[in-house]
C-alpha cells in the first residue's frame, strides 16, 4: 500500500511539475513579466534589471521540467524527491502570502494556459506539498523505469529540449499562445461584446491618436481587408535591430494602401526620440502597456489584421522581408489565417521529445531485460 501511494504521489508530482514548466517555457516573456509582478509587490524590482528576471524565468521552467521527467521516471530519486520538497517548501508559503495580501491578481504557476486565484494556488500547492514529502520520505519506492547508467542521457536530452523550446519562445514568439489575442480571434467581435457590457478579456483594450487623444479602437477593428500594427509597448526599451525592415514594411503597407499605427504606451518624449532615430512616419497611438505586452510576446512585434481578425503575428526578429511582400496581402500565403493548428504543434513535441524519450526508454528496459536473463 504505502509503494502505491508513492508512486502516485510520484505521477501527479511529475505531471503536475512537466505541465507547469512547460508552457513557463513557450512563453518565457510572461513568466518574466510575472515574476516582475512579484518584485514590484516586495518593492525588489528596482534590484533586479530585466535580464536578471528574463533569466530566472527560463531557469524556473527549466527546473520544473526536468524535476517533473525525473520523478515521472525515477531518475536521481533521492536528489529529484529532495529538491522537489525545497520547491515546495518555498512556493507554497509564497503563495499563502500571495492569497493573504492579494498583491497580484494570480500566481502564473500555469502561465495563461490554466489562470488560478491565488487561494485556489494556495490549495494546490498544499496538496502538492503533502505529494512531495511523501515521495522524499520513501524515495527508493519509486519504480524505476531508467537504468541508473543511463540517466545521464534522459536528463541531458530534457535540459537541452526545454532551453531549446525557451530559447525559439523567445526569439520568434510563444509556440503555444494561450492569450486572448491568439492567432485567429476576432478583436471586433470580443471587442464590440465588451462594449456591450459583458465580461470580455479586452476591456483594457483601447486605442487612441496620439496627437488629439481620439478614440479610434472600433474605427480600426471595423476596417475592412488588411491593417498592420506595430505593436512596442515601450519605445525606450524597443530592439532596434530591425529598424529599417520596420520601415519598408510601413513603404510597402503606404504603396498598397494598408492602414499601419504604432501602438505603444509611451508619452510623447518616448516616440519623438523613436521618430528621430528612425525617421518613422508612421502614426503613432497609445494604448496601455500591460495590454501591449499581452499582445504580442515582442519589443516591438508585428500584428497582421484582416476585418478585426489576426491572422499573422511577426516578432522583430521574423519580420517579413522585400522576398516575402511581393505582392498585395490578398494573393500572398501571409496574407491568410496562419496554417499552423494545434495538433500540428502537439505532433512535433511528441517527434522532438517524447518520441526519443520513449524510445530511449524502450531500449533501456530491453537492454536491462537482457542483462538479466544472462545473468539468470
């Protein structure tokens, strides 16, 4: 009895802690901006430069990650048990404050994929505290599925997979968004279902001129056929690296005849500095920041509409070139609903991991199988 209530605690431990570290992992830029959050609320956040948050955000997923493979697979059972209580240990008083004080709206231990309030956190957490000691307390009871000489491979491959994933997240965008401006969705309609006043996601969705402060959200959102927007929540914080492929995708919207803004949350000083070191000009409107940042996982990023629908999303570093504008957006692959789907998506994660991993697995136990029958 007590070997079946480890091993259980062991699977939901492992599932729970993969889950978790995973989509921290394909949207590094929000976990990062949650652990800003939780700065700001200790009044820390000035002792720690974004790099540093950046950083601590991919190393937190990478761990949950890599405890949750080794507790699924009873890999370094003692070590995984021991740190996944000090995990535990930490998280569960930090977010007992969290329920207590209600500085922030919600933990993010699942990213916007599974949005808890921070007592239901709380009692998630509890549980999984209780899990953890368990395992910690019998950790030799763990059925092992991984010869201890072969470990090291599984525990490499993990750590390589889930930087790899962290590292594409942040150099094109989340591989999977779970935010309400997803590929796809129509900003027109949530928008105008708001404005009637039902709960909507896009109630801090606002878009206003920057010269006479004009509210021009549903003169934008209702605009028939293409609008690109330059999205930068902060112009003084933007990668300009791309500079000059921002503007002559602005020269090719201008010749075409696509409306094209820039939203940011910055004042006037922070876009004057911006048009004088581009030469921008393009319109420039101010919509609030944490919105832009929900927007699109990029500094600047680019959003492609099509009648209130996004049908493309570009980080500044997969902008589209003078080899992929060759003509109107109406006859161009970029210019319809992106193609990829969600199993698509889930495929290639099974391939790249999963598969190996359980291949891997499979030659394991069969080498272990073998030995032992020699040996008998």
């Amino acid at each position: 009895m007590k070997k079946i209530v480890v091993n259980i605690a062991r699977v939901v431990l492992a599932v729970t802690l993969i889950f978790s570290g995973f989509v921290k992992a394909v949207d590094p830029m929000g976990t990062q901006y949650k652990i800003d959050d939780y700065l700001g609320a200790l009044h820390l956040g000035e002792y720690f430069p974004s790099i540093m948050s950046l950083t601590l955000s991919v190393l937190l997923s990478a761990l949950e990650f890599l405890l949750g493979t080794c507790l699924l697979l009873a890999i370094r059972r003692r070590s995984a048990s021991l740190l996944t209580l000090i995990l535990m240990l930490v998280l569960t008083p930090l977010t007992l404050w969290l329920a207590l004080t209600n500085p922030i709206s919600d933990c993010g231990c699942f990213g916007d994929a599974i949005v808890l309030t921070n007592w239901q956190t709380f009692g998630k957490n509890a549980i999984l505290l209780l899990l953890a000691f368990i395992v910690w307390r019998w950790p030799l009871l763990m059925v092992r599925f991984v010869s201890k000489s072969n470990q090291w491979l599984v525990i490499s491959y993990t750590v390589l997979f889930i930087l790899a994933v962290s590292g594409w997240s942040l150099y094109d965008r989340p591989y999977f968004d779970f935010r309400p401006y997803h590929v796809g969705v129509n900003l027109q309609k949530g928008w105008q279902q708001m404005m009637e006043g039902q709960e909507s996601p896009y109630a801090e969705f606002f878009i206003e001129q920057q010269d006479d402060m004009e509210d021009i959200t549903e003169q934008i959102l209702t605009t028939p056929g293409y609008t690109l927007l330059l999205v930068a929540p902060y112009l003084e914080q933007a990668d300009d690296s791309q500079l000059d492929l921002i503007n002559q995708v602005y020269e090719y919207a201008k010749d075409n005849g696509y409306p094209f803004y820039c939203l940011t949350a910055s004042g006037d000083q922070g876009i004057g500095m911006w048009r004088e070191t581009t030469g921008a000009e393009y319109p420039f409107c101010l919509t609030d920041g944490t919105t832009l940042k929900t927007v699109i996982r990029s500094n600047p990023g680019l959003l492609l509409l099509k009648n209130g629908t996004i049908v493309r999303k570009w980080s500044h570093n997969r902008l589209p070139d003078e080899s992929v504008l060759t003509g109107r957006l109406e006859q161009l692959s970029i210019g319809q609903l992106d193609e990829d789907t969600i199993p698509e998506k889930i495929l290639i994660i099974v391939l790249w991991y999963l598969l190996p991993l359980a291949l891997l697995v499979l030659a394991d136990r069969l080498w272990a199988w073998k030995n032992k029958k020699l040996k008998n």
